[in-house]
C-alpha cells in the first residue's frame, strides 16, 4: 500500500488521544519508509518532523536493519551542517558522506561513518513538515545510480508531504511525537542464497548479521563499563573485537605529548605494529594520519597500503586498519587491527569497527584519567609519609603502606614513628576517610598537626583533642580517625588514645593477647569538644605490637580488630626473627590486592625489653640524595661503629655489604638513603632504606654493561648474598628495605 492509498482509507477525525502520532499518521510513516529501504537499498531511513518552534528535527519513526537504526539521532538542530539541517533549510536534497557527520559525543552515531546519507525536505504547498533521511551504501556522485536515488527521495518525500498535507489542513498535529518508533526492517537480498555480509549472519536468516553485529557492541559496551585497568580494556578488546574479525594482531595506542605509546597488544608482533610504539603524532605514518584527520584507513591488502605507504615492510600482514579511538573532544589514540590475509571490510564492517573503537577510545580516556589521578594522590600520599622511622634500642619497627587494588582512587591513611627523648617513642596510624587527592590533602594536614603536638611535648589524648578541633576548623566534611601509642623503652609501659580507631592487637610469648583495653572515642573533626581520655598497660620483652588501618579487613568479611589478631596470631612467636620478613609474611595473609576496596597501613612494632646489655645497641647514618661522599660516608660509619661494640672482626666484611647496598640505593633509587646498623644476640644487622619499591635482584650474568648500568640486578649484589649470612628486600609502600645479617658466632 502506498503512502497516498493510506490517506483514503482514513476519512473520519482522530480522536484526541490517536491524533499525536496517531495510528493514521504512523501507518503513513511506516507505508513511506517501508518504500524508501526497498526501493533505494538503504540500510535505513528515517522520518523526523520539525518542533513547534522549528528549532530542532525530532525522530517520529526510524526503520532499517540493526545496528544503523540505533545509529540515527533522536533529535537534530535544524542549524546543524548535517544533511537533514540541510535538507530542511534549503528545501533541496542532500548527500553528504557520512564521516562528515560523525557526532563524538555518541559511538553508535559513528556507524555512519561507512556509509553516504540522503535527506530529503517532506514540504508541500510552501510548508516543510521535516525531512526524509536515508542511510545507504557509499554514492560515486554524478553516477546513474546517484542521480536516481536522489530523484527517487525526492519522489518519496513529496509523496508523504502530499499525505501528510491533508490530515495537517484538518487540525491533527503530526508531531513530533515524545520518541521515535523503530521497525525492523531488511532489504531485499539479490542473491537469497549469499548472506547480507560475508562471514556475518545467516542468508536465510534476513538481519542476522546486523544482530550479530549488535551483539558485539553490546558485550563490548558492558564489558567497558567494568574495565578498570588498560589491561580490563586489551582484553575486552580482544574478545569482542580481534576475535570476532578474525585479527592476528591487535594494538592499542594512547596518544601522550604528541606521540603514541602502545598500552594494550594482542597477537602477533609485527614491524608494523613494533613502529607505532613511540610514534609520532605528526610523522607520516598511518596511525599518525588517523590521529590527525580522526578518520580511519584500512587496507584490504598488503599492496594497498603500500600505494599510500611505500615504505611499508614486508611483514606478512595483508589486510590491516587503523581506528581512531575518540574521547570526549578529540582523537585519544589508534587501534591498528591487521590480518595474515586480504580482505576486503565490507561497509557494514568497518561501521562497526568505528562505533567499536569509538567506546573503546572512551573508555581508554576515562581509564587513563583515573589512572593519573590516582598516581597523582599517591605521589601525595607518598611525599606526606615518613621516608623513614625513628627507632629506639629497645624496640624494633617495620611498617607497610598497601595501595587498595579494586579501585584507582589513593586514599588517606598514615602512619609514624616519632622518638621523643632517649627512652620514649610515639607510634601513630591515622586513616581520613574516602580517597583521592582531597583525602591525601586531608591526611597531610592532620598528620602534621598531630606531629607538632606530640613534639610540643603534649601526651596521647590532648594531642587528638587538639587535632580534632583544628580539623573541625578546617574547610572539609572529611573525618579522620587515628591511633597514638607512647612506649617507655625502660618499663615497657604503653600510653595510648583512640580516635574512632581500632585497637592495637598483640602477641607475646605465650600466645595472642587482647586488645588494648580502653574504648576509642569520636573520629577526629565529628565532636570536638568532646574529651579524649588515655589509657595505659605494659608489655613484656619480646612481644610484638600492631597498629593498622581498617583496610587490611576489607575483602576479609569480618571485624578487622579480630581479623588483625587472627593474622598477627599466624606469625607465631620467634623474638630474634627479622621485623621485615615478618611484615612481609603478615601482608601475604591478608586478602589479596584486587579484592581490596581500601587502602591500608601496617605498623608492626617488637618490644626488645629494657636495656640491659650490650646487645641492644643500635646506629643510624642518613645519607642525602646525590651525595659524592655518601658511599665512603657508610663504610666509615659501620667501620666506628662496630668498632665501639668491639666487632672489628666483622668490620671488613660489613663495610663492603655497606658500601654495595649503599651504592645500588643512591644510584638506582637517586633520593635520599638511610642505613641502620643493630647488635643482636647472634648477629649485626645492616638495613638501607630508599624510595625505589624496585627489589634488588642478583645478576649472576649481566649481557651487557647497560644492563649493568641500568638496573639493580648486577654483580655486587652477588658479593653482598655470599658474604651476608641472610639477606632480603622487604617494599614498605614508599620504597623499600634491603636487609643484610652478619652472624657473631
């Protein structure tokens, strides 16, 4: 039935209720874009009316095969340089090449990157009632065929404008309606036997590959919406879009100071492929047209590419394109695509690959700014924490910062040691709530605060009172809670005071003891002028203390001052076993990275007992960054000092441990350096600190004197392993701690 024989079956009034986009004018519609599809080969066509105020083309019925009925705008600006704006403007046809009109802010919209659309004014009698849209197979303008599906839109529009000018003559407003109806609708096949595009879809099955297509972007679409990582998104990728067209090779490339780096690849590596790594964005390179222009190539074979490229090598890649990934303004990156055979991207394809690298463009972008906020809050994170921690003979510390692995965002716990006189030291760990570089703000404020106090000489619970109204004054919802333990070195006896934090667990000789008593008082900055109140106990020689943020718990499903003691219970009691290993093994027994949503500190310290002998003493040389004289500085350092302990006999041996370990922190590290060296029972132990979380590893060969030069994996770590009686590298969060021990006996 045509559009003009629907309008005589027609001839009583609509009732209210039917006549906005009533059944009479949605079977006019549907008659004219049923025509429009079969006629002209479109893909799609679509009807869009003009509003009241003839600002905006609003969708009343869009039909065709999916995924380009999806593709077609709801609403257009009537001023928009697109072809409907035009067509409605100029009351004229309209071609216009579909990567014209590519919208960034909407990936579907980039199907219609691959194919030509024609607009068409519906106007009778001087009144324009919208337009007449198609969407189609690439035109040759000029062409027999351009020229008659120009004529025949035109046709066709006029057509419904003759339908239409009736009902419109008689009051029914025609629309736009509140949204666009969608039909199915497929072309005639010329071939019934041949499928709608090869390898896609089924030919007796007309629209299958249209909905295989679809299927894709939709896995793709909510596969990117859980990626967090540029690994989440390589692999998402590769399943929704390398495997299904059949790639041999996949790389995604993000776009960083006007070159492209490769940060996701899959396959086979090509030279191809190896040459778009560190690429620049203006040289004359494939990727660099598509991230200047944002249109895509592809290459149905290996000769094609070469007419535009001759400088392409040989490789064995045949077929190949280059997408741009788009973000939300611009070009973002290129994902390259190349197959071991030719083959020619059929229109429907490469649409589909454009709306594919679109979503994957955008999720990159949004993955890579979290990533920089997230680097940016723990580099401020990281620069607010000790670098390193005060010590006392009678009490051996380890600390670790763990960075939560479920989310990008960095958050605001700390912790420190500060040594307050010869016989005392403060133990604080603090958490500020949320994450991101508002809470490491937050946290750096607060923990200097609590600092100055405590270094003005002002016990536990008067330094979080004074804390707390001070962060109450400052200009953040935020809170914070916090933990400060003063340890007399000479009694063993504990002052401490709680902010809405956990307590400190515990373990002596004879097993895991309770929590510190005491219950903790408001969070920092909720209550102010509420009293903190101290609480005291003591601990017996050898007993080990932890102190921590409550992100070690989450991921465990249980409370984490229970969960802290059942961890801390785990390491068993071994009073002369190194701190850093024991760190270690208590971080191993927490949940593992990824299904941790919090950041987390750990401050494990051993309470040695009183000083009553010799072997409790301990020295410390700190080294600033770049220092000529650091390296002879630690030999003379370790040499006095085992010299005034009467352990000249290890001096030698120590001072080249020194001097090696030294040597790889100043120059593989460059920042400051700190060494400790202690007396055991049984052994000296040598620490060196720095800000490099990189382990040093033994090279037994090195392959060259660059590999030497650039990392810690070279022969003086050989020497350091054969001399050291036990040797290690323990991260803390903000670098690391290699270890040597030396035995006495």
């Amino acid at each position: 039935m045509s559009a003009s024989e629907s309008t005589n079956s027609r001839d009583e009034k609509p009732s209210a209720a039917d006549s906005y986009g009533g059944q009479v004018v949605r079977t006019l519609l549907n008659a004219a874009i049923r025509e429009v599809v079969d006629e002209l080969d479109a893909v799609m066509a679509a009807v869009y009316f003009a509003d009241e105020g003839s600002e905006y083309l609003c969708a009343a019925m869009i039909g065709g095969t999916s995924p380009a009925t999806h593709a077609m705008p709801e609403r257009i600006a009537v001023d928009d340089p697109y072809a409907s704006g035009l067509a409605y403007r100029t009351g004229q046809p309209v071609v216009m090449d579909g990567s014209d009109i590519c919208r960034e802010e909407d990936d579907l919209v980039a199907f219609l990157s691959s194919f030509s659309v024609v607009a068409a004014p519906i106007t009778c009698d001087g009144h324009t009632f919208g337009v007449l849209t198609t969407v189609s197979r690439p035109l040759g303008e000029g062409t027999q065929a351009y020229e008659s599906r120009l004529s025949s839109l035109r046709d066709r529009a006029r057509g419904l404008a003759l339908a239409l000018n009736p009902l419109a003559e008689r009051g029914i407003p025609l629309g736009p309606p509140p949204w666009p109806i969608v039909i199915p609708l497929h072309r005639r096949q010329p071939n019934p036997y041949a499928p709608e595009v090869p390898g896609w879809g089924l030919p007796e099955a007309p629209g299958s590959a249209g909905h295989t297509f679809m299927y894709q972007i939709f896995k793709l679409d909510r596969s990117l919406n859980r990626a967090l990582s540029r690994d989440d998104i390589t692999a998402t990728a590769q399943r929704h879009l390398m495997e299904p067209f059949k790639a041999q090779e996949m790389m995604l490339a993000w776009l960083d100071q006007g070159r492209l780096w490769v940060v996701g690849h899959r396959g086979r590596l090509s030279p191809d492929g190896r040459e778009l790594h560190g690429a620049g964005a203006e040289s004359r390179t494939p990727a660099a047209e598509v991230v200047s222009q944002g249109k895509p190539l592809f290459y149905s074979d290996r000769a094609e590419k070469s007419a535009d490229f001759p400088e392409t090598p040989e490789d064995g890649t045949e077929a190949c394109a280059y997408l741009p990934l788009k973000g939300s303004r611009s070009p973002v990156g290129v994902c390259y695509l190349a197959t071991g055979v030719p083959h020619t991207f059929a229109a429907e394809e490469r649409a589909v690959l454009m709306v594919m690298a679109g979503m994957i463009g955008a999720a990159l972008e949004r993955v890579c700014l979290a990533q920089s906020e997230h680097e940016l809050a723990q580099s401020l994170q990281k620069r607010l924490l000790p670098r390193t921690l005060s010590e006392l003979p009678e009490l051996v510390v380890a600390a670790r910062y763990l960075p939560a692995g479920a989310t990008t965002a960095s958050g605001g716990d700390w912790f420190d040691v500060v040594r307050l006189g010869e016989d005392r030291i403060a133990l604080i760990v603090g958490d500020v709530e949320g994450h991101g570089v508002d809470s490491a703000t937050v946290m750096g404020q607060v923990r200097t605060s609590v600092l100055a106090y405590i270094r003005e000489g002002h016990p536990p619970a008067v330094t979080l009172e004074r804390a707390g109204r001070l962060l109450a004054d400052m200009d953040t919802e935020l809170f914070a809670t916090c933990c400060v333990v003063f340890l007399d070195g000479t009694t063993g006896v504990v002052t401490y005071c709680l902010a809405g934090h956990p307590r400190p667990v515990s373990r002596g000789s004879e097993g895991l003891q309770e929590p510190l008593d005491g219950p903790p008082g408001p969070p920092l900055g909720v209550q102010p002028d509420i009293p903190y109140q101290d609480f005291e106990c003591s601990l017996d020689p050898g007993t080990l203390m932890l102190l921590y943020t409550n992100g070690i718990a989450r991921g465990a499903g249980s409370d984490c001052v229970s969960y802290a003691g059942q961890v801390l219970d785990g390491l068993g009691w071994l009073p002369a076993q190194n701190l850093e290993e024991r760190a270690d093994k208590l971080v191993g027994a927490l949940p593992a990275p990824q299904s941790r949503t919090d950041d987390a500190v750990l401050l494990l310290a051993r309470y040695e007992g009183p000083r009553l002998k010799e072997s409790r003493r301990f020295g410390r040389l700190d080294i600033q960054r770049r220092d000529l004289q650091g390296v002879a500085n630690a030999r003379g350092f370790v040499r006095s000092q085992l010299e005034s302990w009467d352990r000249e006999r290890l001096a030698d041996t120590l001072e080249m441990i020194a001097s090696e370990l030294s040597t790889n922190a100043l120059i593989h590290a460059d920042s400051d350096v700190q060494l400790r060296l202690r007396e055991f029972a049984h052994h000296i132990g040598l620490e060196v600190i720095d800000s490099d979380a990189a382990p040093p590893v033994p090279a037994f060969t090195v392959t060259s004197e660059e590999d030497s030069r650039e990392s810690e994996h070279g022969r003086g770590l050989v020497i350091v392993d054969a001399l050291a009686s036990a040797f290690g590298s323990s991260p803390n969060g903000l670098g690391k701690t290699v270890w040597a021990e030396v035995a006495t006996d």
